[in-house]
C-alpha cells in the first residue's frame, strides 16, 4: 500500500501530522499506544513496509524479546485494535478539521497518510514547524533526560526498566510541552491554573495541586539484598545503608524475607535501583499532563522525599505502601487501607480493606488470578487525597496492589472519563471540586483494574468513593518523610 501520494503531502506534512496526533488529548494517557503509533507512523513515512510483521512490531515496538511469540502473545494485535479505534475517535472529535488523515487499514501494519478528499489547497498552508518549535521540542527532551539521570536503569535481574517505558515517558513529557506552546501560541501568557477552561482533567489537577508551579512525583523504590549472581531477596524491614554497601549477614538473616536462601547466598549488597513498571508508566502520564498545564514537576524516589519538599510542594506518591515508604509513613488514616497479614510474603497477599462498607461495597478486595493459570486478571487500587503537611498542599497517593494496578489507577485519574466518574461521585456525596485553595475535597476512591495476560491495562472501573473523617492529617515524621536510610 502506498504510504501517500508524493504530489499531494510532503514528508514534513505527514510528519506534522503523526506529532500533532501523539500530542492530541486522545491519545494523552495511552503511551503505548502512542508508541506503536511513532513507530508505524515512522516506517510509513519511510516508506518501508517490508518486514513490518507482527514478530518485528512486538520485538522493536513493543522491546519484546527476540523469542517473541505472536500466537502466544497478542499483544500487537490488540495495540493496534486500540490504536485503530483511538484514530478513529480522534479524526471524529479533536481532530475533525485536520486536513491529513493517518489510517491504518483492517488485516494491515503499514500505515497510510492521504489528505481528506477536498483539503489540497488547505493542507499546503500548514507548512512545516518553525526552527523554534523544533529547539523547544529538543529542549523538552533534555529536560526529560536531565529527570531520567536521577533514576537508576539497571540491565538485567528479575525486574528491568526498560527503553520503551524511559520512550514512554519522553514522549509524554513531549507531547505535554508541544501541546501547550500550540494552545498559548499567540495568546499573552497567563496562570496555568487559569487556562483549563472545560478540560475536566486539567481542572482536577489544578483544583488538587493549588498554587504549586512545580509538584513532586514520587516513585516506589522498594530495598533488595543482592548477591554475586545479580539475584535479588526483598529486605522489608531492618536499617538499609546506601546502595552497594554491604550487608551485615546477621541483619539479612533477621530481616530478609527469605532467611533460609539468604544463608547460603554469600555476601550480599544492598541494592534499591527497582521499579515496577505500574509506577513508571504513572510517571510517564504525570509527567505529560503537568507539562501540557504548564508545570514543571520535579521527579524523585520515594526515599528522598524530604520535609522541605512537603512544607513547600503538592506531592504526588504512586504505589502502595508495601514497596513505597513515603505511603506507609504519610498516608492519612481513612476508611480505606493497605493491609498484609504475612509480613514477609507480599506478592498478591495483600488486600484493600474497607473498614465501613457502604451498599454493594465489600469489606476487603484482593488481587484476581485466573483459576486454571494463576496469571493476574484483576487489581484493585486506592486514591487518597488528604491535607498536607502545611495549609495550601495536598498529598495524593496512587496505589495498586500490584504494579499494574498502580498505572490503571493513574489511567483513570488522568483520564476524561474517570474524572468525570469520580467527581459525579464525590458530588453525590456533597463533595464539590472547584478552583482556588481549598478546592479539592479530600476523600479516599477504590478503583477495579481489568487486566490481560496479567500485565496489560485493559479497562478501569470506579467501585467506591469515601471521604477522609474530620480532622484527618498526614503522618509527619522527624528528619526526613522517608526516614533515614542508615
């Protein structure tokens, strides 16, 4: 198929147009859709449809690994079904007056670009962006490498952080940025917390983060003992020293969580450079929101959260307390909890706990496994939103029980549909969002997370919304909000 008729669009135009879809609303909370979309869109304007094969998608699109089984693993036939039906959305809303069109045909990878059927003389005034547009877009990225330095990539153990989730968020902190210089292009600069109109998304966050140009995203990045052969034992409890030191025997017999195996492991280091891949995948839609509302949120671990950081900024904490320590030392008490009655054993153990059920709400959620096949099916996850530390400053925790249910519930909250679902809720409730200090209530959502093939987000559901008791404040402790490492 011929990716477009070379005397009607030019490169540069086809290539404006793949950008201006990956920057669009539509696409705003789906980084891996807007990565199948960079790299079809990329091929088609190459012009290089040969090899493009399910196997070479999942593999170079995807960072599947080379034994990479199609019929086993579907996921690019359900990507690209996703991405077909967000085209088709964005085509029949925002983009309803774009001029090219992207289309992917049934039964086809290889894209096709082609101009709407009366749009020649209308499409050849768009042009190519500036040499300005294109220094900002490289100055977005350096500012997305300059946060990604602070973040320790490791290649190889039982967890990796891998290239797609560090192109995710680039392309979200991206698209973010571009998106804002084209709706303040011309216009005289104002408040971001001003400009939101009827975005509801927009207007949640500006409601919960108040005045702060520069809000705090903090990732889980839970301790391990690791030994010489890169494996890895979760260390819960007991003093932690910096990273690589090593570890006195007698504490990682006492502390470990599998004391038996960390006898005969030898020397052991510590080690806290994990994340799951739930929490960067939340990092990646924070960041790109922030950026379109023209914030410029500061990114750090768990750990070195400090109480400067909570007198002066909003903080938003994703995961659960389980691997994110900032949660399990400021999370306010409220209906809603983490709980895990084994403390050495975590992995979908744990529950939701739901002190005072309400009608058709239970009063504990666990994590879903198939029956037959054990692989997750469904997760369950909590928004808490409580006063901060000082007056003007909220704390937002973001957690699943597992990883996956981390970045289902940061879906939801940075989507249209789920803040419209949340804040109908809240106001059922008499809980009203509204501008200004003061104007996020503070409450407490659980949120059911449908899940495929145990690590793919397919759909969100709001179960239940309680409202934090009066008086409800976080947990300040002393020195650091993270507690001291050694």
């Amino acid at each position: 198929m011929s990716v477009t008729k070379r005397e009607e669009l030019s490169v540069e135009q086809c290539q404006q147009q793949l950008q201006r879809v990956l920057q669009s609303n539509t696409l705003r909370n789906s980084p891996t859709l807007q990565q199948l979309l960079q790299f079809l869109g990329m091929r088609g304007i190459d012009g290089n449809p040969d090899g493009l094969k399910e196997y070479t998608i999942g593999v170079e699109a995807f960072g599947r690994k080379p034994d990479f089984d199609p019929k086993t693993d579907t996921i690019v036939r359900v990507q690209t079904h996703r991405l077909r039906q967000k085209l088709k959305e964005y085509y029949e809303q925002e983009g309803i007056h774009d001029q090219v069109l992207i289309e992917i045909p049934k039964g086809h990878y290889y894209p096709a670009f082609r101009l709407r059927a009366d749009s020649q003389e209308q499409a050849e005034l768009h042009g190519v962006e500036s040499s300005a547009a294109d220094a900002e877009a490289a100055r977005a990225l350096e500012a997305v490498a300059a946060t990604g330095s602070r973040w320790r990539w490791l290649s190889s153990g039982p967890v990796i952080a891998t290239a797609v989730i560090v192109l995710a968020i680039a392309i979200g902190y991206l698209a973010g940025s571009l998106q804002t210089r084209n709706a303040a292009s011309g216009v005289a600069a104002a408040s971001p917390f001003n400009r939101h109109g009827a975005d509801p998304v927009k207007s949640f966050w500006a409601a919960l983060i108040g005045n702060d140009p520069s809000p705090i995203i903090a990732y889980p990045n839970a301790v391990f003992l690791l030994d010489d052969s890169n494996d890895l034992f979760r260390f819960r409890q007991g003093a932690s020293d910096n990273r690589g030191a090593r570890v006195d025997p007698h504490l990682a017999r006492e502390f470990a969580s599998n004391p038996a195996l960390v006898a005969s492991a030898g020397q052991l280091y510590y080690e806290d450079g994990y994340t799951g891949t739930g929490e960067l995948e939340g990092v990646a839609m924070l960041a790109g929101l922030f950026a379109q509302m023209g914030l410029t949120p500061t990114i750090k671990t768990s750990r070195n959260i400090t109480p400067e950081d909570l007198q002066q900024h909003t903080v938003i904490l994703l995961g659960s307390p389980f691997q994110n320590i900032a949660v399990a030392q400021l999370m306010a008490t409220g209906d809603f909890r983490f709980d895990n009655p084994d403390s050495r054993r975590e992995e979908w153990r744990a529950s939701i706990v739901n002190a005072h059920p309400g009608p058709n709400e239970s009063a504990a959620y666990h994590t879903e496994r198939d029956p037959e096949n054990e692989v997750l099916k469904m997760d369950y996850s909590l928004i808490s939103i409580q006063p901060g530390v000082v007056a003007g400053h909220n704390i937002a925790v973001l957690g699943g029980l597992d990883t996956k249910g981390t970045e289902g519930i940061t879906r939801f909250i940075t989507s249209r549909a789920g803040v419209e679902a949340l804040t109908a809720a809240l106001a059922a409730k008499g809980l009203k969002v509204s501008r200004g200090a003061g104007g996020m209530p503070w409450f407490q959502a659980l949120v059911q997370v449908h899940l495929e093939k145990g690590d793919q987000v397919l759909s969100t559901e709001l179960v239940a919304v309680h409202s934090f008791p009066r008086g409800a404040a976080a947990i300040v402790v002393g020195g650091s909000a993270a507690g001291a490492k050694k």
